[in-house]
C-alpha cells in the first residue's frame, strides 16, 4: 500500500457540526388526565423513571428530614419489610436513586423494559405507603452522623459548607449543612407527617426516558393513571428571603493537613437571569473546562495542584459562583494571588479572538455530549422544567454561542467578577 | 450485545469499530497494554506519571488538549495496575483530528523538561490530595504490601512514596515510551457514528506510517501461595476504625472469575445483600461495609471492607464477618438468591454499556484480554455461575491462612 504523505504538523479541517437536532420530551396524558414527559430514544432496552416532588427542604429543621424521609422511604411499607423491597429490586436487577435538596426532591427507578411490569409498582408501594419503621431510622442516623463526621475530616467539604453558609446564611436551606444534633433529634413521627405534605402524587413532574414502548406507558397508566388526581398548582415557593450577601474573609484551621482547601466566590444568580448564559460562557473561559485559564495558569505552568475548576450552582431563587482547588499548603496563598489575577484579566484585557472560538467550539461538543443518549436527554429537560423554562432557553443558548463577543465577555465580567466582591474560605 | 467489526493495521495496531448512527458523536479510546505492573520496584507510579505527560505535546503538536477542544472534543485518561487508557468524545465531523493527534503522540512525544518538570508536582498534589489528605486514603498504600510480597500488585498506581515521582528523569521517560508506546502494544476502539470503512480510511492515513515494533515479554514475578495470616494495625488521625479483609484470588482470565465476582454479590451486592443486612442492620457492628474483587489480569485479590461503629471491637466485627462467611462456604445459595445476582449482573452489563465511551473501553478491554468476541460472552458466562461453584469459590478463598486483615484505628 502506498501512503500519501501527510502533513502532521497541520490540523484536519475543523466542520461546524450541522444543525443540531434535539430530541424534546412528549407530553402524554394518563387515563386520569395526569400529563407526564416522555423521552422515547435510545437503543438498548432500558427504562429510567423519574418522579420529582417541587418542594424541597423548606427550612433549616426539615433539612435533615428531607434527607432522611427521602432516604428511608424504601425501607418498609404496611406490607413489606427493607429486605423485601430491596430484594425486590435487586431480584429485577433495578435500583433506585434518590435525591432531596431545597428546591425538590425524587427518586428514579432504574429498569430493564422487560421487568418495568414488575418494578413500576414498588416504587408505587413506597410513595403511597411507606411505614418509616423505627429500627431502620435508628440505623440510618448512626450512619448519617458517621458519615457527616467522615467528611468533616476533609478540607473539601470543610471549605465547601463553610462557603454555602457564609453566601445563604445558615439558617436559610441554601446554605445550611445539618449537623449532628439535626440527625438524631428526627422522629418517625415526623417523618410520616412530612411524608404525607411533600410528596403528593398530584404535585409530582414525572419525565420518563429509554425505550419507552407501548407496554411501559401501558404499565405507567395501570400504576399511576387509573385513580383521579386531584388537580393541584406546583406549590407556592415557601423558601425564605435570602440574606444580603456581603464578601467576607474565612480560615478554617485544620491541624497537620498538607493540602489547603480554596473556595473564592460571591452570590449570584439563577437560571432566570439575563447574564445567567453569558455568564456560563465566561465561567467556561475561566475555569469550565481542562484548557481553562485557571488550569492551564495553576496546574499545567505552576503545578500548584491536580485540579483547579470554576462553577456556578443555579437554585431556583438565587445562585451562586465559586473557584475551588485544593493545593500544597506551602502554595496556598501564591493560589489566590494567581486567581485574582485571572479575575483581573478578565475584567480589563479583551479574550482574544482565537481563545473566544476555542471555547466556543468546545462548548458546542459539550452542548452535544449532554444531549447523548435517553437518560442525558432526561437530565437537560429536568434542568429546565424545575427551572420554570422551556427548550427555547437551549436554542437561547446555541444562539448565543453563534453570536457572543469579546465585549460582552470583558462586560459581563467586569459586572460581575470583581476579586472585591467575592468571599474567600480557606480549609486547612 | 454489542455489534463490532475489527481488523488490523500492518504495524500491529488492532482496531475495533462499533458503528451506532443514532449519535452526532464518536467516542476513540486507545489502549496501551502497560500499567503499574510493568514497573520496577525503585521506580513506582511512572506508569501514571508518564499517562500525565503524554498530554505535555508530541512530536509534530505542541500541545494536545486546544485542538481537541477546537474541534469540540473532550478527553480524558487513566492507569490502571494493567493498563494505561486515553479516551475522547467528539462530533463526529471532526473525528479526524482525534486521528492526528492521537497518531502523534504515539509516533513520539516532544519530551519536553517543562513538562516533566510540571507534572511531577501536579502529580505529587495528586498524591496529597487523594492519598494523605483523605481520611483513610492510605489504607490501600498499607494493604497492598502486605497480600503481596513479590508481584507488582503490591505497589499503587500512584506509586510507593512521593520520592518515586519527585526523582523521575527525561532518561526514564523516554525509555518507557520507545518500550510501551507503540502499535502493537495497543488496542484502538471507536463506538458512535462511523462507518467501518471510514475508520479503516483514517486508521491507515494516520497510524499506518507508524513503524511496527515487536512487544516485550514480560517477566513478572509470581505471588507465591500465602502460608499464613498477616496483620496490620495503625493508628491514624480519622474519626472511626476500619477493617479491610484481603485474600488472595483469581484472576480476570481464570474460570472462576464470573463465580467469584457474583460471590462478592451475594455478600454485598445491593441493599438486599448478605452483609449489610446481618452486620450493619441486626448485629449493627459496621456502619458500611462492602466486599468486592480486583479483577486484575494476574491473580489478585477479594477484600471485604467497612467501618466499624463505635465501640465495637475489631475482633468482635471480624468474627461476626468470617460467621457470614462460613455460611456461603457451608449452604449453597438458593435458586432464588443466584437468580438475583445473576440479573443484577446482566442488568450491570447493559447499563454499563448504554454511554459509548464504555463501550469503546470494554470493546478495547476485552481485545486486551485476548478476544474482543468475549465482550459477547459475558452474559452467558455469568448464567453458567451454579451455586456450587460458587460456594466452591468461596470455600477455597476464605480461608485464615490466605487473609491478610488490616484494623485501621482512629487515634485516640
């Protein structure tokens, strides 16, 4: 065979990838009249079901209980004790995930198609008759408390609730970390009574992705569609107003640690915003991805550390920015001049033209890879239905990636990036 | 079941394509059949420094990530005690810049001394951060020397000490490279929207010109059967003690793997599992715990590992663990209990190969093994699991002299 001979030096030509389809959830109305989403895609025959409650931890007392009720709900009904269910389960090769934050709590059933027959209806069993038995909370609190009593060994975690509590305050559930006492002061009572107000079926958004065939939406109507709802608004936000947010300094002393835990960041905002999207661009410049200011200055020129990142954490009421790394102690504060020297660059030096497409061509693989597959699919709606938006937001965004400038990124972060108006925590 | 179709180039390089249209995008995933285990004994987590440097620039690219990232790519790698895996997504338009990049680092690298020199902190504050820094990060670092005397396995992919790192030169560097990194060492995969012809087309255009090099034999010494219980016991800055169990077992390619791999099921496979039903919830003795295997391509190891609640004992938690032992040694499972752990593991298989950067790894993993076809087998391979073997697998690791048991202790 002859090769040509290949230029190795020149880069193949770059493709814009053509337009970008994406596949939308269905809305499918039950017997009873109860409208859920569904994600038909995908090639392998499996099933996630998800269920998401619109109410979440309201306040500091119900933050730990959430937790717990969330957590606890598959450990017995009237009928059937932790083992069964979880034999159960684990029988169909299923598992259950749950979640529960502030702004809402779920749980997926993940299901082979074949067994959703079988598994559909125990999650079922759970939310509409879960016992909450005495002996499986004794159990779960002395799990909690030692796993809260692990983590509080690393400067990761210390730094992170110390930064949510000084951004939300510790009262106000966005900010707040349960502690030892919230555990172990919850009653079974007060599990079945929050059970009962947070997790009406009638509230529920319920997004169903995989192979979602006539016999699972059949299995669905049999299990969640023969009885009436009651036809119930999203519950009013019950959350209270957040605090002013004003930039403060935090050392957290932890004896003999060879690594300090940094987290630089302020209150933001969230999905609603205005600046929300543009924002997301100048966070992925930052600190989004691995060719990101932070880690090409931080880790790959200095090598202070094994990772350097930059986020934002959108709630449903507010949000928040933040930069975090954990470096050699010895390194800790050379760290946070170089940040606020990226915040600086940010602010006063126009990104060039060439950075600016890097990124967004990146942005636009991403923005493919998070539309990989059913259960990705299912994750973007979920982001924007809990959101109150809708896909046009997605289009908003593509749109934006097309047309975004280096003016608006020096704008957005001067408005927004200034090292002064941040809070710094330092665990270590 | 995964549809794949495979040839190789002349050089050696073996190439496995599974073809999905569904997606805009291609995952690539190469594989070079070296890891921890290929290393000397004064010389530990090179593997693993070296994995960090093949992203430092190669021969012909200054820098690999930007135009990864231009193209909107995403990447990412590992090391294993086996293996060292780079992998990537991409849309599928500009898939072949995935082929000039990858081809050219495995032409040769820029060696750069930045880069080295660089690197060998990142990954010295790899080690802090996951390893010292963590409660309990060093238990692994403790254990492995104990169940292992002679073999590599007794070492980490990180490494021995920090000093293995710190003390690495160019010299080592390349020497690795002209010894490991070439095509007939390594198993390219890709899994989305390609043709095989297309990967063909590409495969010959980049890799083709790549000179073939004969793989090295490698002498690895073998772990001599155990003859007695080991025991360790430290005492370290961490709020609970903790038990990490260790025997001796098979290996990936042994016909006990499938066997031993839905014993560890049956211990602690799920929230209906053996262990954490009787020691965690009745006898509450352990607030977690967890048994599973290594799976390693030479005989490794089972561990069972937890934490203990306050105030029990090591000796009492112990005791409770080797009594649930002895019943999967003494009763074989019922139908039902194997029927369970059968499906848990098919279930595991096809959730595990829903996401095509999984695929392209098992796809290249299996190819390693000897014969991509087994990635097909699996299935079968786990209904074939009777009860009796499985309590056979069981009554031939668990026993005292085959344990080496670790009672890492919070400081008091």
């Amino acid at each position: 065979m002859i090769y040509m001979s290949i230029n190795r030096t020149l880069q193949p030509e770059l493709i814009a990838p053509e337009k970008i389809n994406i596949t939308k959830a269905k809305k499918v109305i039950l017997d009873n009249g109860f409208g859920i989403y569904v994600i038909n895609s995908g090639t392998d025959a499996v099933v996630k079901f998800e269920i998401i409650f619109p109410t979440g931890a309201v306040d500091r007392n119900s933050y730990a209980l959430a937790a717990a009720c969330h957590q606890l709900a598959e450990t017995g009904t009237s009928t059937k004790e932790a083992i069964e269910i979880a034999e159960n389960l684990d029988f169909y090769g299923a598992y259950l995930q749950s979640e529960a934050g502030p702004d809402f709590k779920g749980f997926s059933l993940f299901s082979l198609s074949r067994f959703f027959n079988e598994t559909l209806p125990l999650l079922n069993e759970i939310l509409e008759d879960a016992s909450f038995p005495e002996n499986e909370l004794t159990i779960w609190k002395m799990r909690s408390i030692q796993s809260l009593n692990v983590n509080s060994e690393k400067v990761s975690w210390l730094s992170k609730t110390a930064f949510n509590e000084a951004i939300y305050g510790s009262t106000h559930p966005y900010g707040y970390t349960p502690d030892e006492n919230s555990f172990s002061s919850i009653t079974t009572d007060a599990l079945k009574s929050f059970f009962k107000t947070g997790y009406n079926k009638h509230e529920a958004i319920i997004i169903v992705s995989g192979r979602v065939d006539d016999n699972v939406i059949k299995t669905i109507n049999t299990v969640f569609g023969s009885t009436p709802f009651s036809k119930y608004g999203v519950n009013k936000n019950l959350l209270p107003s957040i605090q002013e947010f004003v930039p403060g300094k935090l050392k957290i002393e932890k004896k003999d640690a060879v690594q300090s835990a940094i987290r630089i960041g302020k209150k933001m905002f969230g999905k609603d915003h205005p600046d929300y999207l543009p924002m997301s661009v100048v966070n992925t410049i930052l600190g989004g991805y691995f060719g990101s200011r932070l880690m090409s200055n931080i880790r790959e020129e200095k090598g202070y550390t094994y990772g350097i990142g930059s986020g934002m954490h959108p709630f449903r009421n507010s949000g928040s920015f933040f930069i975090s790394t954990e470096v050699g102690t010895d390194v800790c504060d050379a760290t946070i001049t170089e940040v606020h020297k990226e915040l600086m660059r940010l602010i006063t030096e126009p990104i060039s033209v060439e950075e600016l497409v890097l990124v967004k061509n990146y942005l636009l693989g991403s923005f493919l890879r998070s539309l990989d597959g059913p259960f990705s699919l299912a994750d973007r709606f979920k982001g924007l239905i809990l959101h109150s938006l809708n896909y046009e937001f997605l289009e908003n965004y593509l749109h934006l990636l097309h047309t975004i400038t280096p003016e608006n990124i020096l704008e957005i972060s001067e408005k927004h990036l200034h090292p002064q108006t941040m809070t710094e925590v330092v665990a270590g | 079941m995964v549809d794949f179709e495979k040839f190789e180039l002349a050089n050696g390089l073996k190439v496995i394509v599974n073809t999905d249209t569904s997606t805009p995008l291609v995952a690539m995933n190469i594989l070079y059949k070296v890891g921890a285990r290929n290393e000397r004994p004064d010389k530990t987590g090179f593997a693993h420094l070296f994995e960090h440097l093949m992203f430092g620039g190669s021969v012909n690219i200054p820098n690999y990530d930007e135009p990864l990232q231009m193209a909107g790519g995403e990447n990412n790698a590992f090391t294993s005690n086996d293996f060292t895996n780079y992998y990537l997504t991409i849309p599928a338009e500009n898939l072949e810049t995935a082929f000039w990049l990858e081809s050219d680092r495995m032409l040769s690298l820029a060696f750069s001394m930045d880069s080295l020199d660089v690197q060998r902190n990142v990954v010295v504050e790899e080690f802090r951060q996951r390893y010292l820094n963590q409660p309990y990060g060093d238990a692994w670092l403790l254990l492995r020397p104990m169940a292992f005397k002679v073999h590599p396995y007794q070492w980490a992919t990180i490494g021995k000490e920090v000093s293995h790192i710190e003390n690495a030169t160019i010299e080592d560097v390349k020497s690795f490279f002209s010894k490991h990194y070439h095509p007939a060492n390594a198993i390219l995969t890709l899994s989305g929207n390609i043709t095989t012809e297309r990967a063909r087309q590409l495969t010959e255009k980049w890799f083709g010109p790549i000179l073939f090099q004969p793989v090295e034999t490698l002498e690895i010494p073998v772990e001599p059967l155990q003859q007695s219980r080991r025991e360790l016991r430290v005492e370290k800055d961490v709020p609970y003690d903790a038990i990490y169990k260790a025997w001796h077992s098979c290996s990936r390619y042994d016909k006990n793997y499938h066997a031993t791999d839905l014993l560890t099921d049956v211990l602690s496979g799920g929230k209906s599992s053996r262990l954490y039903n009787s020691l965690v919830k009745d006898k509450k003795l352990f607030s977690n715990v967890s048994a599973y295997m290594l799976g390693d391509l030479d005989p490794s190891l089972v561990v069972v590992e937890g934490k203990l609640v306050s105030g029990i004992t090591p000796e009492i938690a112990e005791k409770a663990l080797d009594e649930e032992l002895k019943k999967v040694i003494d009763e074989p499972i019922n139908e039902r209990e194997l029927a369970k752990v059968r499906q848990k593991a098919e279930s595991g298989l096809i959730f595990g190969e829903m996401n095509h950067a999984n695929r392209a790894l098992n796809l290249a993993y299996f190819e390693m093994l000897g014969d991509v076809n087994l990635i097909n087998n699996e299935l079968d391979a786990y209904r074939n699991v009777t009860s009796e073997n499985i309590r056979q697998t069981a009554q031939s690791i668990f026993t005292e002299s085959n344990c080496s048991v670790l009672n890492y202790m919070a400081k008091k």
